[in-house]
C-alpha cells in the first residue's frame, strides 16, 4: 500500500488528549517485556513527570523554570517544532547519563512566519533535512535558517503522498500502524533512514529534520535517536505522543475541515490520520523485534549503519 502517513498534514487540527503509556506490572505477566528487552530492559527506569498536556510540554520539549538551559523556543508557525533531547535538563538515559539538547531539532514544514524565521536562525542550525516527498515540497517549500544547508531525503520514495481508500476510523488506524511498520520493512525507507542517521553523525553543529506534519516520518526519526541514547521507551512513546499536543489546533481545524466536507464518518477517519496514537509507534518497535530481534540489529543490518557511525551518534545524543 503505497501510503505517507502524513498526507495533507499541511492542514491539520483540536485538541486530543495525549495517551499515557501504561505502566507494566511483571514481566511474567506482561506481553510486552520482550519488546522492551530489547532497549535494555528499560522497565525499571522512573518516568518524567508527564502526567497532562501542560506537564508535558515542560516536561518532555517545552520550557522549565529554574533551568539552567534556556527553554526550546514555541514557534507559533511551527507547530510541531521541538529540540529532540527533551526539557531543559534533557531525557535521562537507562543508565543514568543525559540526552543533550540543542543537538537535533524536528519539526513540522518550515513554513515559518518571520519572527519565527528569526528564532530558528537564532540557533546556530547548520542543516535542515526534508523528508517529504517531491509532491509535498512543491506545495510547501521550506524557508531555511539562515546559513543552513538544506538535504531532501525522500522517505517514502514515492513522488507525491496518496490515501488509501478507507471506510472507518478502525481501518485509518490500521493504515497508519501499517505506515510505521513500512518504516523497517521497506527496503527504501530503511536506505533513507539509513542515509539521514549516516547525515545526523557526520554532520557537526545543531541539525533539524522534518516531514509534513513532524509526526510520522520524523516521529520515527526521533524515536530511533532516542534510542540509540538509550532513553527508556516509556519517555520515547510520551515524547511521539507530545505531537497531539503541539498540533492540537491544527488537528482540531483538519478533523472539523473533513466534517463539513464528509459528515460525522469524515471527521472520525481523520482524525487518525491527523494525530498519533501510542498503536502507531509501538507498531514500528515490534516490527523491529519480528524483523531483527534488537534495535541494534535493526540499526545495523537494517538500516546499514556502520557501528562506528552508531557510537558517533550516541556521542552526540549524550552529555
């Protein structure tokens, strides 16, 4: 199914609740504890604070008083637009170390506004990284930072983004599992996973990457970063779902746009499509174990990393 999760993002809309992870109680009696093995049986790593939308956006990405790192900008143009190391004091790793911040920025399309404009050149950014398609990009060109050296790298490798025929919010949902499982699958988009992590390592200085929305394709982006900073993957899925809170309006405004159009049916097989929800990642981790057993594996044969450009990476992501 030739499907981007994140067609006609451009639009998109209210506010939806983020999910919360439940906690797993043993593993004997917890059908998960595999798949969380293999980040380094994270099970017993203590959670950030992220208990509600406003928690969660000083807790996982926003602002932090007291800090002694200045809060991630919110950029009003730019919904989705995030420093990937997290609050002000940066993700806490399993084995205690600190994921840095001001490293990696993801985003939604650069289409800023000029006082947004000039905040992001405010950060030092010395590339940006596209993940759209060519289709995507012809409707909405990004405008770069200042002195940023701009790459397209085409996840999908298709030429525009396309819809599969759907007939419910149930088969939306599972559309979108199916677009996160793509991700280790399909050959092309595990080359330019592959080729942006290859980028990210080699690349020094502040670096920001984005897809339509920022949810999807740089969702999935961040969540491999994460994981090779060995953050626990309770924080990595409240992070991806930190997009339902950064997007709310721009959610709210799609789903209500396809209720017009469409009826209360329209509305419902949206708004799937225009958040995320904790299905959806946890989908791309458990291809990754069926497909390679470990995430190390995955990064390696999967996506051709040399170990090298892995460690380089981790040295990166890390204080």
């Amino acid at each position: 199914m030739n499907f981007t999760a994140e067609a006609d993002s451009a639009h998109d809309l209210r506010p939806m609740p983020p999910e919360m992870p439940q906690r797993r109680a043993r593993a004997h009696a917890d059908p998960t504890s595999s798949r969380r093995r293999f980040l380094k049986s994270t099970a017993g790593a203590l959670l950030l604070p992220c208990v509600g939308s406003t928690l969660l956006m000083t807790g996982c990405g926003g602002g932090s008083v007291g800090s002694d790192q200045p809060p991630t900008p919110r950029l009003a143009s730019l919904e989705n637009f995030r420093d990937v190391g997290g609050a002000a004091a940066g993700y806490s790793t399993v084995d205690g170390r600190i994921v840095r911040r001001n490293a990696f920025y993801r985003s939604n399309a650069l289409t800023e506004n000029a006082t947004d404009a000039a905040l992001l050149d405010s950060l030092g950014i010395v590339a940006v990284y596209d993940l759209r398609t060519p289709g995507e990009i012809g409707r909405a060109s990004d405008a770069l930072p200042v002195n940023a050296a701009y790459h397209q790298i085409n996840v999908t490798g298709l030429e525009d983004v396309s819809t599969p025929a759907l007939d419910s919010a149930v088969s939306a949902i599972a559309a979108m599992e199916n677009a996160q499982r793509l991700y280790v699958t399909d050959a092309v988009q595990r080359a330019a996973f592959g080729a942006l992590l290859t980028q990210f390592a080699s690349m020094p200085g502040p670096q920001l990457f984005h897809s339509s929305a920022g949810k999807d394709r740089a969702g999935w982006a961040a969540a491999l970063l994460l994981s090779i900073a060995n953050v626990p993957f309770d924080v990595i899925m409240q992070d991806y779902l930190l997009s339902n809170t950064y997007l709310a309006n721009s959610i709210s405004v799609r789903v209500e746009v396809r209720r017009e159009e469409g009826g209360d049916l329209a509305a419902s097989i949206e708004r799937p499509l225009a958040s995320v929800q904790s299905s959806y990642l946890q989908a791309g981790f458990d291809q990754v174990q069926a497909s390679y057993g470990t995430m190390s594996s995955y990064l390696t044969r999967g996506l051709g990393l040399a170990q090298s450009t892995v460690d380089a990476l981790r040295d990166r992501l890390l204080l």
